[in-house]
C-alpha cells in the first residue's frame, strides 16, 4: 500500500468518504450536499459539501476546507496520520465496492426524513480497520 500524498488525497470524493464512514446527505441541492455535522451534535443538516469544489462548511462551527481538513479534526489526529487512513481507505475502495450513486444517496436522504429526532437512525461508526483475512 502506498502513501497518499495531499495532493492525492483532495482528488477523494468527500461525499464518497463521508459514506464509507457511514455519514448520509439529509438533502441534495444542486452540488451541495447537507448532512447533520459529522464533527458534533446537531439536529438540522447545516454541513455542507460542495461536490464540484470537493470542500466542506460546517456553518454551526464556521470551519471548512479539505477531506484533509475534515480527517484532522473528525479524527483528532496528525495530517499524516490521516494520510495513513486515507491510505487504508484507498486500498479498501479498491476491492470493487462500489460508492453509492446518485439514486442511492437520493433514497437515504428521503429514509432519513423518517428518522427519530436523536438523528441516529441507521448509523454505523466505524471504530476500528483491519485487513481482510482468508479463512483456513
């Protein structure tokens, strides 16, 4: 597994990354897409992802920028640390797992219309990443 460069890192998909992490957009306007805030607690979507630019706003805190950006603080971690994960996430996008497309993404926004008002519905935290394994 090679490391990612920066560079390497900000041609990611941050709508991609954000569903490998188990995040869903609450709407879909345009090229932006608006989740509740993966980096606190919220209950109206008022982060932003614009797709075209690949960066993000988090209008409660009135921080943005990159998936660098993002990594460093969702993780609390150092930039290369986070390059490390992007790394691990890279090798892992390329066993054939598909990204969500856009009706898919269109069908979780709408099921989360449905969700209880803790948010929480349906979503997966990704605690830990190992290796695929064969079994003997």
């Amino acid at each position: 597994m090679r490391k990612l460069s920066c560079a390497d890192a900000r041609q990611i998909d941050l709508v991609d990354y954000l569903a490998a992490l188990g995040f869903r957009p609450q709407q879909i306007r345009g090229t932006d897409y608006w989740y509740r805030s993966p980096l606190r607690e919220e209950k109206t979507a008022s982060f932003k992802v614009n797709r075209k630019k690949n960066i993000y706003y988090d209008h409660g805190t009135g921080e943005g920028g990159t998936i660098i950006d993002f990594g460093v603080r969702y993780f609390k971690c150092s930039i290369a640390d986070f390059l490390n994960r992007l790394s691990t996430y890279q090798s892992i996008e390329s066993l054939s797992f598909h990204p969500p497309t856009l009706s898919t993404i269109t069908a979780a926004c709408n099921a989360g219309e449905k969700e209880n008002d803790t948010g929480k519905a349906g979503r997966i935290i990704i605690t830990d990443t190992r290796p695929l394994a064969t079994l003997h």
